[in-house]
C-alpha cells in the first residue's frame, strides 16, 4: 500500500508543480482586470467620465480625446451585469464624475440571465476587481484558484506572451485596448455574415436587461450622474444582415429609457455617415484612427448636453 502511495504521490507531484506554477503567475502577473481595477483608483478623484460597455467600446473610445478626464472601464464580453456591479463598487468613489457611457450593442439586450455571468471572465473580475457574480458559487474551486480559470493550452499562450512582452496587460493606462494593423480584416464582407450568425441568439426578451438598464440608471441619477446610451458604429454588411425588428426594438427601448429621464440620452452611431467603412477593423469593431474619431465625436457630444 505504501508503494502504490508513494507512485501516486510522484504521479501527482508534477501536476501539482505547474499548478503552483500558473497559480504564482497569475497572482502576480497584472492583466487587463487587476490593471485597469488599479489605474482607476488612481484617478478616481478627478474623473468624469466614465466608459462602460463591451469590447465595441474597449477598443472604440479613447479616453485622451475628451477634454475632460476620462476613464475607459469596458472590456472584451463584458455584460450589463458587470457594468452594473462595476458601478455598485466604484461610483461612491468617483466624486467628480458627471457622465457615464453605456456601450449597447446588438446582443446586449437580448443576453439571457444565466448567460451574463456563464463564462470564464467572471472569475477574473472576481479575483482581479473584487467583483463577485451571483453565480460563482462557494463550492466551485475557480473561486479560489486562478490557474484553474481558463484551459491549460490558454494559460500557457499567457506565459508565454508574459515573457515575450513583459505583460499580458492590452490596455492604456486610461483602459483604452491596444490594436494595431494586425488587427484589420481585409474581407469584412465575409467577417460580416460570420459575425452576424455568432451574434443572434433569435431573441426579442429584453425584460431582464431593461431592468439592469434602470438600476444602472437610478444609480447614477442618486450620484448626479448622466447617462448616455451608446450604439457604436458597425460595418454596413454586417449591420444589414441582422434582424431588422430586433433593431428597431432595441432603438424603441433606447429611445424610451431615455424619454423618461432627464439624465439620460440616447446616441445611436450604428450607421452614422460620419464613419466610413475603413474606419472599422471588422465588422463591428473601429480602428485607432476611427476609435479617435469616434472619441472626439462623444467629447463634443458631452460638451453640448445639459446635465
């Protein structure tokens, strides 16, 4: 017995070495959530201007275009409910904040409850942010260890992008996401049909997410904070292709949370002529040079609302 143990231990002691391993590195090494968690307490007392929103407005909206100082608290997948937890945190502690951009984009509204906090991002706000979705439960061990987050492969391609770059971190120190010109699709017509297939989900059920809508609302309406309800600009093709009374739902909506609310505003760039097609990476996504033009389009629309 006591050899089929002492096998066992040396079976398991390389496993439990490179889960040591991953689990040193991620506790250490800074990533986009424990970077921008730590880049907006610094400028907590002077920002106001807030940037929630997914990954439309992470790599869309520049902060050094505003006038004012602004932070960009979006990140890739990041749902309503994360905004609204993001919120909940940090709102009582932005004394100077005055407006907050909520980025809507296609399937924002649409997003079923469980599906909000489903994947594996949660637990990187959970560890990383301090922000715990309803779902993460006591018993699962991804609350108490990183390395267990992602699959292995993925965690790998992390260290091995940490220690080819010094960092793992793809944000600005105002939250704005890095791009370059590797990041361009060239045939954003065909992008666009496969990105409009991955973003229906065939769903007109907004009554969940209306609701966070108006929490989120109310929120900053207590703080003295505006709200401008956000479309970014997308590629023609792809905004052709998707469900035409989805669309028109999601501007109804829009349009009525903030008929409603003196502090709140709708701004609908989906297909504004102001952007062209090179102004997009892909289908949904704007380029640095259309994020800049896009950022000192909403600096000038904030200077000109009454809040």
């Amino acid at each position: 017995m006591r050899r089929l143990y002492s096998k066992l231990a040396l079976f398991l002691l390389p496993l439990f070495l490179v889960w040591l391993a991953l689990e040193v590195f991620y506790r250490q090494a800074p990533n986009n959530y424990s970077y921008k968690d730590q880049q907006l307490q610094k400028v907590a007392p002077f920002t106001k201007t807030l940037i929630m929103g997914d990954s439309h407005a992470f790599y869309g909206i520049n902060p050094v275009y505003f006038k004012d100082p602004t932070f960009n608290l979006s990140n890739i997948s990041q749902s309503l409910l994360t905004d609204e937890l993001l919120l909940e945190k940090h709102i009582a502690n932005l004394p100077a904040l005055k407006t907050v951009f909520i980025n809507i984009s296609y399937f924002t509204l649409s997003a079923k409850e469980n599906d909000l906090e489903s994947n594996w991002r949660k637990y990187f706000y959970y560890h990383s942010m301090g922000i715990r979705a309803p779902s993460i439960s006591f018993w699962n061990p991804k609350r108490y260890s990183m390395a267990l987050i992602q699959r292995f492969d993925k965690s790998i391609d992390l260290v091995q992008q940490y220690y080819k770059n010094h960092t793992i971190v793809s944000a600005t120190p105002l939250g704005y996401g890095k791009q370059d010109m590797s990041n361009v699709v060239q045939d954003k017509e065909a992008i666009s049909v496969v990105i409009a297939n991955k973003h229906e989900d065939n769903s007109l059920d907004f009554k969940h997410n209306t609701a966070r809508l108006q929490r989120i609302i109310a929120l900053c309406k207590k703080y003295g904070v505006g709200v401008v309800l956000l479309e970014m600009p997308v590629y023609p093709a792809y905004y052709n292709l998707l469900d035409t009374e989805k669309k028109e739902k999601i501007k109804s909506v829009l349009h009525e949370l903030s008929g409603v609310n003196d502090t709140v505003f709708y701004l609908d760039l989906s297909t504004s002529p102001l952007f062209e097609k090179q102004d997009l990476r892909d289908a949904d996504h704007l380029t640095n040079s259309g994020a800049k033009k896009c950022s000192i389009l909403l600096n000038r629309y904030i200077q000109d609302i009454p809040f």
